[in-house]
C-alpha cells in the first residue's frame, strides 16, 4: 500500500492548511481585541450627551451611561476625543463604538445600529408671547443654556 494520498492530494491538502492559517492569522488579532474586552469608543465636541473639558476628560450622560454598562459587562472603554464626524473615525478605523449616533442610510449600510438606549422629552422652552413652535423659528433669537437645578 503506497502512502494514503497520493502527490496532488497532499498539495492540495498542504495549499488548503495554508489558507486556513493565513486566514487564521488575519482573524485572530481582531478577535483577540475583542476578547479582551477593549473597545475604542469615540467621543467629540459636537455631541449633546458626550461633553470634553479643556483638559481633554470626557464626561456627561452618554459617557456615564456606556462607562456603567461596560462596567458591569467587563468591558474596558478607551474613549477617543476626534475632531470629525464619527462617520469618518469609523470609516479610518479609530473607533468601535460611538455612544449617542443617529440613524443614517449609511450607518445601516455599514455598522450595527443598537435599538435606542435614551428616549427623550426634552424640549424647547419659549416666552408664550411670542411662543416658537419650531426651531426653524429662532432665527437670530438669543438661546441660553444655565446648568441650573432649578430652570
């Protein structure tokens, strides 16, 4: 009984553990990060929920409510302050996460978008003589903000 593949069984068998291990190699990494739990989350000045102080600590409601909720999952968070829209940090791969998107044609062509964790009633507070019943209506108007228990 010669050997139990022949020549070009062995190389075909050879070639396809090859691919396994390159593809292993090229998945690994990734699942790897995953694994331990890290993910970069993105955070920039032009979120409502997601605030950055001069000294570049990030704070405010979307920050406390994805530290809490990696917290009690093992996650570890490392919050990335950009300066673009998250789009593009997701696009360029500096970002895993970004905690207070919008749905978006694009977003739902290219990322997972989670069912709302915040529903809001938040709304806009004008003098009822000349009450704003948009916020196309505000034009030139003054708004304010008074981080203020009592407004």
């Amino acid at each position: 009984m010669r050997g139990l593949f022949s020549a070009s069984r062995k190389v075909k068998v050879v070639g396809l553990l090859i691919l396994l291990l390159i593809g292993a190699g090229l998945v690994l990494p990734l699942r790897t990060r995953r694994d331990a739990g890290v993910f970069r989350i993105g955070a920039n000045r032009s979120s409502s929920f997601v605030h950055i102080s001069e000294a570049g600590e990030v704070s405010g409601l979307g920050f406390d409510v994805m530290s809490e909720a990696a917290r009690r999952r093992g996650i570890h968070l490392q919050w990335v302050i950009t300066n673009e829209p998250a789009d593009v940090s997701f696009q360029r791969g500096a970002i895993d996460l970004y905690p207070t998107g919008a749905y978006s044609d694009w977003r739902q062509q290219h990322l997972h978008i989670t069912s709302s964790w915040l529903l809001s009633n938040l709304v806009l507070i004008s003098r009822s003589e000349q009450p704003l019943r948009s916020l196309h209506e505000i034009g030139e108007q003054a708004v304010s903000y008074r981080p203020s228990p009592d407004l």
